[in-house]
C-alpha cells in the first residue's frame, strides 16, 4: 500500500508542486490537501492518512500550534515540517514538538521523497547539519543562545517583530490581542536583556535570524 500524505500548505502553486514531485513515486500517494491549519485538522478527523506534511507559516495559524494539536490527538501520526524557515529558526523547536523531521523547501525532491519513506516507517528525518546542530544542543554545561530562551510563542514574535512588523500586523497573523502582543514583546525583551526593538533587529541580524 502507499504511504498516504496529507500536504498542508496555503501556497496552491506549492501543493501542485509536491503532488507533481510525489506522484512520481510509485511508494507515495497524496491522499488529501488543507490550505490551513483548520483545514488540516477536519480532514485528519474526517480521513486517516501516514504521514503529514506541514509547513509552518500557515494564514490562519502557526504551524507549530497545529503540530502540537495533531500530536496531541494522533500522538502516533508522523508529522515531517517541509517550510521555507531554515533550520536555525524552527527545526529544534520541531522536533521538541513532536515533529519526526524537518526540511527547507530547498531540499531536492528526492530528499523530500526519501524523508517522507522515513518517517513513515516510524523513523526520523534530518539533515547532516540539523544532526550536528542537535549533537550541539545536548551537550553538558553548553550556554544556549539568548533567543533559545524564549517560548515558542515568544519566538515567533520575536521573528515577526525583527521582520520589521507592527504590533497590530503581529496581532492580526497571530490572531492575538494588540494587548497579549506587547505583553508577549516586554517578556521577550526581558529574557533577552534588551531594552528597545533596535537591539532584537541588531541582534537578529548578528544571529542569522533575520535577513
């Protein structure tokens, strides 16, 4: 039977893409596709499928939100996070949340392919340098980088503001209050020993997690 994948992406020209790349191999079947976070969750509860695969810059909701959620309620699913965030912002905060791998959409389609193979037989999938970059982050007596404090709500916060957002465009992507906001921009200024957004910008630049 072929792996059935679930493509959940709000970019159509990008789900036509995976499917054209999927399609060719005789292993995988895309079985179903949601445009948003929402979307994702009516299907999975309407159709049962092997793996997911999830980008998490979604219209309506983080990505990372509706990882948890399916983890939460398909706690056996693979999930594999395929986005245009590089591995330094997103792909341990991933994998802590459940995901069984994480790659950029500059990967070449027979990664994607491979990656997908993997974790449908109950693997994990990430690159050699993602792989380094874990060995890293258990290491004994390691000082972690300032941002790696922040929840995973702060963070992306922190990476909506550093990309030169407004607290109101912040709330309505975010579908939070302006008030939760800048609530949400004092802790993440406090846990990073800042005091104004010209220092997160600096510091983003400095960290290679802002362009």
């Amino acid at each position: 039977m072929p792996t059935r994948v679930l493509i959940v992406d709000d970019h159509t020209i990008v789900r036509e893409g995976l499917k054209q790349i999927l399609d060719e191999s005789a292993n995988i079947t895309v079985a179903g596709e949601a445009a948003s976070g929402q979307d994702a969750l009516t299907r999975l509860r309407e159709e049962s499928y092997d793996v997911v695969l999830l980008d998490i810059s979604l219209e309506d909701r983080s990505g990372l939100d509706i990882l948890k959620q399916i983890k939460g309620y398909w706690p056996k699913l693979p999930v594999l996070i395929l986005t245009m965030h590089r591995e330094d912002e997103y792909a341990i905060r991933s994998l802590r949340a459940g995901a069984a791998g994480y790659l950029t959409k500059k990967s070449a389609p027979t990664e994607l392919v491979a990656a997908i193979e993997k974790v449908a037989s109950g693997g994990k999938y990430v690159s050699a340098s993602l792989a380094e970059r874990l060995a890293f982050a258990v290491e004994p007596g390691r000082v972690g980088a300032l941002h790696e404090a922040l929840t995973d709500r702060e963070f992306q916060v922190f990476s909506l503001i550093v990309a030169g957002n407004r607290i109101t465009e912040i709330a309505n992507q975010l579908c939070l209050s302006v008030k939760t906001v800048s609530s949400h921009r004092a802790h993440i200024l406090e846990k990073m020993k800042m005091r104004t957004v010209t220092e997160l910008i600096r510091y983003a630049v400095e960290n290679g997690l802002a362009k």
